[in-house]
C-alpha cells in the first residue's frame, strides 16, 4: 500500500514555472500510468505557455481564481472546476488570486515532456491517435502571444 502526506512532499519547481509537491509520481512511488501532484501559483503569476507530446492532464482547482486558456481559448476558473489538457495542447493557467489545485497527468509527468519550441510541430511530435496528428498544426501560435523558447 502506498500513501504519501502532502505535508511530507518536497515542493520543486516544474519546467513550466508552477511550483509542485508531487504525491505519488515516478520518483517516489511505483506508479507507471499516471502522476498525482499538487500545483501553487502564486497571485499574478502563470505557467510557461507549453504543450505535452505524451501527457494528457487533469486540473482540479481547490483554491484561488484564475484563467485557463487551452490552445487559444480561455475561460475563468475557480474552486471546484476540472479541467482537461488534452495531450498536444498549448496551455498556460494565469492566477488572479493564489491558485492551489490537483494536477493528475497520464502517463506521470515528466520534464522531458513538456515543450515550449515555437518551430516544432505537433503534427509531428503527436503521436497517432493523440489529439494534436493530422489536425493542423496550432504550434506556432503561441510565438505571437509573447512566449520564448527555452531547452
């Protein structure tokens, strides 16, 4: 049986700036199809704009009020309020207030998933069957919305 506190759970911070507490992921528990991990964001800050080739994400906010914006569309959000990453999307969440929510990803997160690349496509970096092959590449359209690219 494996439980985690998430009292006991060491924050670092992700690739795309969110700072994390991981509850049950690849680094210390034997999962193998998903990741559980608890995200904060203080008030005026945001994530890195970026999308998962492999991830699919679930967000589950508990705290906060913010906006979620998922390849070009945004929407406010609030306690309560699930949102779904599909693998492939451009995605960046903006905190009005200090934001705390859930973050569930499958398969488990993995910096080497995530990417910021404004010439890099998803059409080709999708693999078949997810949601961004044979849909016309948005990839690009973040470069007008101010983010840089990073390795």
């Amino acid at each position: 049986m494996e439980i985690r506190a998430l009292e006991a759970q060491p924050p670092f911070t992700t690739k795309d700036g969110s700072r994390i507490r991981s509850l049950l992921d690849l680094s210390n528990a034997p999962v193998r199809q998903q990741s559980l991990a608890e995200a904060t964001i203080p008030a005026g800050g945001a994530t890195q704009r970026h999308w998962h080739r492999e991830s699919e994400e679930f967000y589950f906010l508990l705290e906060g009020r913010g906006v979620m914006e998922i390849d070009g569309e945004q929407r406010e959000v609030g306690p309560g309020d699930a949102i779904l990453i599909p693998a492939g999307a451009w995605h960046q969440i903006r905190a009005k207030e200090t934001l705390r929510f859930l973050c569930c990803c499958a398969p488990p997160y993995r910096h080497e998933d995530t990417f910021f690349e404004c010439g890099l496509s998803r059409i080709h970096a999708v693999g078949s069957g997810n949601r961004g092959a044979g849909v016309p590449s948005a990839a690009n359209s973040h470069c007008s919305l101010g983010s840089t690219s990073t390795s």
